[in-house]
C-alpha cells in the first residue's frame, strides 16, 4: 500500500506545497485545428460526424489543459506516470507508451482520457484510494479505453442508431438501447483491465474498492 499526499508534512512545523517544475507539458503548445484535422486524417471513418466528434473533444481536452488545474512535473504526477509505465510493460501493452498522466486538482473523484491518450487523474482519487493496485487498475480501464478508441467508437454506433432507428416504440427504448452500447464498452474495460493489473502482479481483488467508490 502506498500513501499519497497533496502535500508534505512533519506535523511540527507546517505543509510544503507540491510544485510543478520543468517545461509546459507538449499539448498546451497544439494548435486546435491542427489537433482536430490530424485526428480526423487518421480516422478512416467517412461519417459526417466524424469533425463534430474530434472538435467538441480537443476543445474539451485543450480546455481542461488551460483551465489552471493540471499539475505538471511534480512528485505526484511523477509517481503517477510511474505507475503507468510499469503496468503498461508488465501487462505487454508497451504500444500504449504515448500515454500520459495529468493530475489535475479537484475533489470530485474522476479518473478518465482522451483520444489523443491524455489520462486525467483527480487528487480526490488519489486521497481515497487504498493501495497502488487499485489506482493501477483505475489507470488500466483508461488504457483500454484509448486503446480500443471506445469515446469515438461509441459516438459513431449512436450516430449510426440515431439515423436508422425508425422502428423503436418509445423514448424509453431508445435511451435504453443508447445506455445498452454505452454499458457493454464500460464491462468490457472493467473486463479488460482487471486482465492487466493481474498481468502485472497487482491483486485483482483490490478493484473492487474501487469500483465501489466510484459507483458511490
């Protein structure tokens, strides 16, 4: 089990603040567009929502960058991304090495990404969680998430529903078929991730905890 403080302290005399040093981290340097077009380019999907997707996203990704709570080259994120690296070896998925970790300051308990392979973790997290498997199994689901590209993935298959349902009954059945996709990708990286923590030597059974907190 390991501790995990926003802030050091001896108790005697008062708390030492995390800092963030070193250089701005690459993404707070994009330029949207070009962010936006790149991304599209390397979708081959042809839907005509396929900009709307990446748009809203990069402007929700460049916007929490610049929103004044990311740390940055601190010890908390260091460790963080440590924990990442090794999970991402030990489990063989060294092919998701671009990933990369962003604590950001708030005390709702959230762990998610991006397309680009962002993965944003809260200090609320980090303070309730109990060990490093169940952080490494919370980073895990992101993984998979970004991996299997679930966030566009899911936009396309109701993008796609929404435009050839003609047939359902009532708006009660068609929110319940939209929640269905949405239910089946999140099993599938609860699924998926407890696969990878175990791959890593980590207790599986610890995701549990977490799973509990964050249904809570």
């Amino acid at each position: 089990t390991t501790s995990i403080f926003a802030q050091s302290q001896d108790f005697q005399t008062s708390y030492t603040f995390s800092e963030c040093e070193g250089a701005f981290p690459t993404i707070l340097n994009y330029n949207i567009t070009d962010l936006v077009v790149n991304s599209a380019n390397n979708d081959s999907y042809s839907g005509d929502m396929k900009n709307g997707f990446y748009y809203k996203n990069s402007f929700d990704l460049i916007n929490m960058m610049h929103g004044g709570k990311i740390l940055f080259g601190d010890e908390i994120t260091s460790y963080v991304q440590d924990v990442l690296d090794n999970l991402l070896v030990k489990s063989e998925k060294e092919n998701m090495n671009y990933c990369r970790i962003y604590v950001i300051k708030t005390n709702k308990f959230q762990c998610f990404s991006y397309f680009d392979g962002s993965i944003f973790v809260s200090m609320a997290l980090l303070s309730n969680i109990g060990s490093e498997a169940q952080l490494a199994f919370a980073l895990a689901r992101e993984v998979v998430a970004i991996e299997q590209e679930n966030d566009v993935n899911l936009w396309k298959e109701n993008d796609a529903y929404i435009k050839n349902s003609f047939t359902f009954t009532s708006a009660k059945e068609f929110f319940k078929t939209l929640n269905v996709n949405a239910q089946s990708k999140t099993f599938n990286q609860d699924t998926e991730g407890l696969h990878m923590i175990s791959d890593a030597g980590y207790n599986y059974e610890e995701a549990d905890y977490y799973l509990l907190q964050k249904r809570y």
